[in-house]
C-alpha cells in the first residue's frame, strides 16, 4: 500500500511539472513516504534525514518532505527530531505536497524556515490521486483504506483512520481501464480487503461480490491484500474453487497460534477457526502465506507452542515474522507491559524462521514437475535468467530474453527450494496447472 501511496506522491508532483530523479544528490525534493506498524521504521527515517542533510550542505536549496503514517502520528515532533525535515504531510493530504514544497521555498527564501505542515486529524477520505505507475504490466488498485477492527496491538487505525471503502463503479472503472491499458496483473489494496463495503451500509457491497465483477473483466489476474480471518467470506473463498483470473493466493495474517494471546490481540478468531479456513483455501489450491508476531506481552513458553503447533499444521506458503513492538497509542501499549525479554523474543524468531524455511522449501519441492503460468516481472541476479511469479504468488527463475519481461509466459518446473523455484520455458503452449 505504501508502494501505491508513493506513486501517487510521484504522480501529484508529475502534474506540478515535477521529474522523477535518479539519485537522491541530483534532486529538488526528496519524500520520505512511512510506515508506524512497527518501532524500526521511526528510527530509519531520522538516519536517513542525517544523509539528506549531508546533501543538503552540496545543494542548500533541497527540501525533504516525510509523509505517511509516522508523519500522521507524530507530526511536528518529527522537525525535533530532525532539524532536515522541512515539510510533513499526513495519510490523506498527498494533494498538498506542491503547495507545501512553494512554502517550505518561500519560508527559506525569507530566511525563515519553520514548520510547514499539513496533516488531518483523523483521515477521514480516500484521496482521489493521478497515479505515476511503476510498472506498465502490474498494477495496484486501492479498495479501502483504514481499519475498523482495532486488534490491541495495531497502530493502523489511529494513523490510517477508520474504514473508507471506494465506490464499486469507481474500483471496476479503474480496472477496466487498466485492461483496455494492456496490464496483465491488478492487485487490489487495503489493510482489510475483506470488510470491503461494510462502511457503504449496502448489503449488495461485498468483497465477494466486488470480485465476482472483476472476473468479467478481460483482465488475466486479479490479487488482493491483505486478508482478515475475522472477516474472509465463504463466498469469497468459494471463488477459489472457480475458473476465474482470481490468483491463488491470500495473505492472511495469524498473528499467533493460542487462544489466549489472540484474544488479548482482539483478533476476533480461535486457533481451530483460523485452521478451518486455511484448511478451505487449500483445498481450493490456494497458497496461504502470513505475518506472526512473537513475544506479545502475555505470550509465554506454552503459548509460543501453540503458534509452533500452529505453523505446522497450516504449511504455508511463507511466512513474515516478527518481534513485537509496542505502538504508542494503541490499546496493548497501555493495557500490558512488555515483558518478554528481547533475547527470548529473539529465540522464538529464529525458532519459527527456521520451522516456516523448512515447510517453504518442502512445499515448494512438490512443484517440481509442473507446469506453471509466470508473469515475468524482470532480470534475476544471474545474467541471462529471468524472474516472475506464478499465479498462487511463488518466485520462479528461468532462462529467457529480456523481450518477455511483461508477458505470461508457462514454466516447466525443474528445482523447488526455500529461495522459490526454477524451470525451463516452453516452447508450446501448454495448458494451466494450478499449484
């Protein structure tokens, strides 16, 4: 979603006359676009503005602007922080940047630089932004935006806001156009996908309802992310087991395997209820890949085991895991102390790192022998070889011309590892095997 939010930073500066730079010494402006769902990211931003005032001393007339949800948070905390920072835009002010840079200039040009700022209280509106793509085959398509669920631990819909849903018309019209474009993938955006439309009071407003639309569009995939197990329908799972261009895959976040913990997470699901799901989109071919954190504040050794267990029985496709870290504001932050250990949430990290590289490299081994569809996204890092993803979202390597960057091609799959998978090009059309 950030990926997105930044070109449409890129395209409100594109329509002020603004080019894209390719380096960060040879530019005018330089955006910071953040994220606050974890701890580490706040810290990056203040490294990264010590570079830019480095740059700063070369080019005195550079202006740094940070925007996303640190800036929503924490506003003009950041210009204490750091004295390079001359502008900070919230969630939803991505519009004002041009107005905010000629202020910043104008400021400097006084000889009095201050605090120049725009930033909502509470975003409250999905910014209707022209979009500079990155790619001319793969594109990202915004559905909703901020959360409505408030799991203790999350900072997303203090910074995001809560629940804004996009008209359908609108969605399908995006879409439509992006297939008249030529683009072969569209990746549908929100932090919860699946309370797509529960804002619109209108009970014909369903993300199954939504996808069931864009299966009439001459467009080859459609992906979304990310997925709540609160929230996922059997009608939206049920579209897995159709011959539709709706990619095998979801990313749907755990977050941990015991009861207990998951309650005092708000999550809203049991572990069983969780596997029961997982269990449904398998059967269907669906790749299932999740975010896990270890070490939440009343997370104990038994706990930690279910999560283990947990991780066992769904096998997925991938996993990312992560330390908990504890996001003023939210409602674990005040609520419990954080008292596991670093080195024992460490210890459960590694833990489960390795258990999740063992199950992705034996699921992915029992690809070998298929047949898959690969949109070729670019080069890999051995010269010769491209790289590209199937449709249930698994990384395949294969030798080929740059010509076919863009195109789907079908890969015969020859290794399977924990890194992803290789094959060889075919030569003939051959039909497609879902894996």
């Amino acid at each position: 979603m950030n990926e997105h939010k930044s070109e449409g930073m890129a395209g409100v500066l594109a329509r002020a006359g603004y080019l894209p730079a390719d380096d960060p010494a040879h530019a005018d402006v330089v955006l910071f676009n953040t994220c606050m769902v974890r701890e580490k990211p706040v810290h990056k931003i203040i490294s990264e503005a010590g570079v830019i005032a480095q740059l700063k001393k070369k080019n005195p007339n550079l202006l740094l602007g940070v925007g996303g949800c640190v800036a929503q948070a924490l506003k003009e905390q950041l210009f204490r922080k750091s004295p390079a920072i001359d502008f900070v835009f919230g969630s939803a002010n991505i519009s004002e940047i041009p107005r905010l840079i000629e202020q910043a200039r104008q400021q400097r040009a006084l000889g009095r630089p201050g605090w120049v700022m725009a930033v909502d209280k509470i975003p409250d509106k999905i910014e209707d932004l022209p979009f500079l793509r990155a790619s001319r085959f793969q594109a990202k398509v915004t559905i909703t935006e901020g959360c409505s669920n408030f799991c203790s631990f999350c900072i997303v819909p203090y910074t995001t806001g809560l629940l804004r849903s996009r008209l359908p018309g609108d969605i399908l019209a995006e879409v439509s156009e992006l297939a008249a474009q030529g683009y072969k993938e569209v990746q549908l955006l929100g932090q919860n996908v699946d309370s797509y439309g529960k804002d619109l009071k209108d009970p014909n407003i369903t993300f199954a309802n939504l996808l069931r639309a864009l299966t009439e569009i001459p467009i080859p995939r459609i992906r979304f992310t990310s997925s709540h197990p609160q929230d996922i329908t059997d009608d939206v799972i049920a579209l897995f087991g159709e011959e539709n261009n709706i990619c095998e895959h979801v990313h749907m976040a755990v977050q941990s395997g015991s009861d207990k913990v998951l309650k005092d997470m708000r999550r809203g699901y049991t572990k069983e209820q969780f596997l029961q799901i997982v269990k449904a989109l398998q059967e269907r071919g669906v790749n299932v890949t999740t975010d896990i954190i270890v070490g939440f504040p009343t997370e104990t050794e038994e706990d930690f085991q279910e999560t283990v267990d947990l991780v066992k029985r769904a096998r997925f496709g991938g996993a990312f895991i992560f330390k908990y870290s504890p996001r003023p504001g939210t409602i674990a932050y005040y609520k419990y102390r954080d008292t596991v250990p670093d080195e024992e949430k460490q210890r459960r990290l590694e833990i489960l790192l390795a258990l999740q590289k063992q199950i992705t490299d034996e699921e992915n081994r029992k690809c070998v022998g298929q047949t898959v569809e690969v949109l070729v996204e670019g080069p890999a890092r051995h010269p010769g070889f491209l790289m590209g993803k199937t449709r249930d979202n698994r990384t395949v390597v294969f030798e080929g011309s740059s010509d076919l960057i863009g195109e789907l091609v079908h890969v015969t799959i020859t290794e399977g590892s924990v890194a992803g998978l290789a094959g060889f090009a075919c030569t003939v059309h051959l039909s497609l095997i879902h894996i």
